[in-house]
C-alpha cells in the first residue's frame, strides 16, 4: 500500500525507495512494516545503499510504534506503557472484583497458566477492536458452560479496562483505541508534528490488519 501526496506512476514499492534513495530525500517517505527485525534489516539496506552510506532521518515504523507516536502527541504525551508484571496484576484484580460464574472456583486464586490463556485472549480482542459489551452481546446466543465462560471473561474484561484507565496505563490495542477517536482534523495535526516533511507513506509486507488498524 502506497499513500503519497503526489501522482505516482510507479506502484513498486522498491522502486519508489530506491528513487528517494537516489535523490537524497528518505526523510520524505514514512515506511511502515510489520516487524522490528524488517526494520533492522530494512534500516541497514536504506543506509547501504545511500550515497556516502549516511541517513540524517529514516522514518520506520511498525504499525504499533507508528500509532504510538501519534498517540504521544500533544497532550498524550505522560501516558504509561503497561508492563506484562502489572497485566497480570490487574487481571488477578479484575477476577477478584468480578462475580464469576464458570471462573467461580477461581475466585481468591487463579492459576497462573490460566491467568495467561485469558490475557492473552484480551489482548487479541484489544488489538481487534472488540469491547466487552460486544463480547457480553454474543455470549446471548451461546449455551451452557460456554456462555457463563464468555460472559465472564467479558466482565473480567471490562474491570480490567477500569483499572487500566484508572492508572492511566496502555496496551498497543489501547493506543489503537484512542488514536480511533481522534477526529480527522486532530490526526493530522498529530501527524504533522510527528512527521513534518513526509509525502510519502509506503505501508509494505503485511498478509493481513487487524480492523483497528485498517480504521486507522
């Protein structure tokens, strides 16, 4: 995917680099791939073959560091990454405050393999864009054992928010949050201040994005 501010002919993303490459201007391309290690490999191909083998600015980013920056502009700047140590806090706090169903046996102590099957799986439903009311809105047409499971883990889900939003502590799917409700005028405005000179966006190498990430 290629975004640029002006007509371009060519669609080949190589080509496109090589040609800011050749003309002395990397600083006016943001280059957003899926990996830190794509950006350490793309990172040493750029300054190799840029004459004199010197960059004064390459901006590369994954997905994640990209909507981050937007995200620590202007007044977002003081906000906390939350570490895995203080997820699994919350979460065990979470469990505790909620009145559990299907988890009830594990109301004063939940095992840690578990603990981490569930995080994990509200860390995907972060990323993905799904809040706990969507979660609590399917559970309606399961039965059983399955939807007291589901329900629970969408009001463990919602308490463990809470606590993160009363800590003011954030999760890359957090950051997407946040940066989705940003109106278009205040995007830009982030953007520009992030990354003054860019024309050109070339967003290569992914198989697939998540729904908040292709909002974004």
């Amino acid at each position: 995917m290629i975004l640029s501010k002006n007509k371009i002919e060519r669609l080949d993303p190589d080509n496109l680099i090589n040609d800011f490459i050749s003309q002395a201007k990397l600083g006016e391309i943001l280059i957003i791939v899926p990996t830190n290690r794509k950006i350490r490999y793309l990172k040493r191909e750029l300054v190799s073959h840029s004459p004199g083998k010197s960059v004064s600015k390459i901006n590369l980013h994954t997905f994640e560091t990209f909507t981050t920056q937007i995200f620590q502009t202007n007044d977002f700047d003081s906000f906390k990454t939350l570490s895995e140590a203080s997820s699994a806090v919350l979460l065990s706090k979470s469990f505790k405050k909620t009145e559990l169903k299907y988890f009830s046996n594990y109301k004063n102590e939940i095992p840690r393999g578990t603990l981490d099957r569930i995080k994990n799986v509200i860390t995907q439903y972060k990323l993905n864009g799904i809040s706990p009311e969507q979660i609590l809105s399917e559970a309606k047409k399961l039965e059983g054992s399955e939807k007291l499971k589901a329900a629970d883990i969408a009001n463990v889900y919602k308490n463990y928010l809470a606590y993160c939003k009363e800590l003011n502590v954030y999760e890359t799917g957090d950051v997407y949050s946040e940066v989705l409700r940003l109106d278009k005028k205040d995007f830009v405005l982030r953007f520009n201040n992030s990354f003054s000179g860019v024309r050109t966006i070339i967003i290569n190498g992914f198989d697939e994005f998540t729904q908040p990430e292709i909002d974004i």
